[in-house]
C-alpha cells in the first residue's frame, strides 16, 4: 500500500487538478496576451466572472510589477505564470526570475495620510491582497514567485 494514500472509510479526498503554465518575455508588449490567457483559464475553471475579474486585476498588478521593476539593472528576462485548477480554488502563480523581491514583506500603505505625505508604492500589493483569499510569496532556484488563490465561491 502507498504511504499515505486514501483508503477505503478514509476521511482523505482525492484532489483532481489541472495545471498548465506558459511564459512571455518580460516586456508591456506580454500585457494583453498574458491577461488573455490567465482569463480563459479561470472562466475555464469555474470561477464567477467577478472572481475572473478580481484574478484578472490581480495578475496584471503583479505582472506590471515585474515588467517595472524586476530586470532593473539586468537585461529583460521572462514572466512565466502557472495555473492550477483545483475542485474549490484557483492558483496562480506569476514568476521570474528578476531581483529577489518580496512583496508581501512590504509595510501595508498607510492610506490615511494626506495623498503628498504618502510614500510611492505599495497600493498594488495591498490591491492584490484584498483581491485574493490568498497571497504567498517564495524565492526558489533564483526566481521570485507570488503565489495568487482565489476560491472559486466567495
């Protein structure tokens, strides 16, 4: 018997998923083509056209984030995205492999500042996080990886 496995009276269910992946270099040119892409893969998986909406946002934010700032100093490199359809989520992840950068490591923006007193930076992520039930972040093998889970219920 396999070590772990569902048997028979188990409480352990069988999680079926799909996972594809793709990738584009890492310039605006990507933008419309990954968006596509990561669209039909959610509508494909189920998911409400608001929560297509929300994952839509959500990668666009996070690819724009790479295409700026990932291959600052270094010549551009690609965005890759992965998608795992599971029975009561999505996950997505957006990689590449620019400067290590974790953007869940970021102070959350003090939105009640006066818009002058605000420093640049960080509504996106805090966008992301209100978009997604779940927000991860992991460096492996040189690549940045953000990790986006959307249910496929609210």
């Amino acid at each position: 018997m396999i070590s772990g496995a569902p048997t028979a009276g188990s409480a352990r269910l069988l999680e079926v998923v799909f996972v594809k992946g793709e990738s584009w270099p890492a310039d605006l040119a990507s933008l419309p083509p990954i968006q596509a892409y990561v669209e039909i893969l959610a509508a494909g998986a189920g998911l409400p056209r608001k929560r297509v909406v929300q994952v839509a946002i959500a990668v666009e934010e996070a690819v724009m984030n790479i295409i700026n700032h990932a291959y600052a100093d270094t010549p551009k490199g690609e965005i890759a995205i992965e998608f795992e359809d599971h029975p009561l989520r999505v996950v997505i992840r957006v990689i590449d492999t620019g400067i290590p950068f974790d953007p869940l490591g970021e102070p959350e923006p003090n939105i009640g500042l006066d818009l002058m007193e605000r420093p640049i930076g960080g509504l996106g992520v805090a966008m992301i996080r209100n978009l997604m039930d779940g927000v991860t972040y992991e460096r492996s093998e040189n690549r940045n990886i953000l990790g986006l889970v959307i249910n496929k219920t609210e």
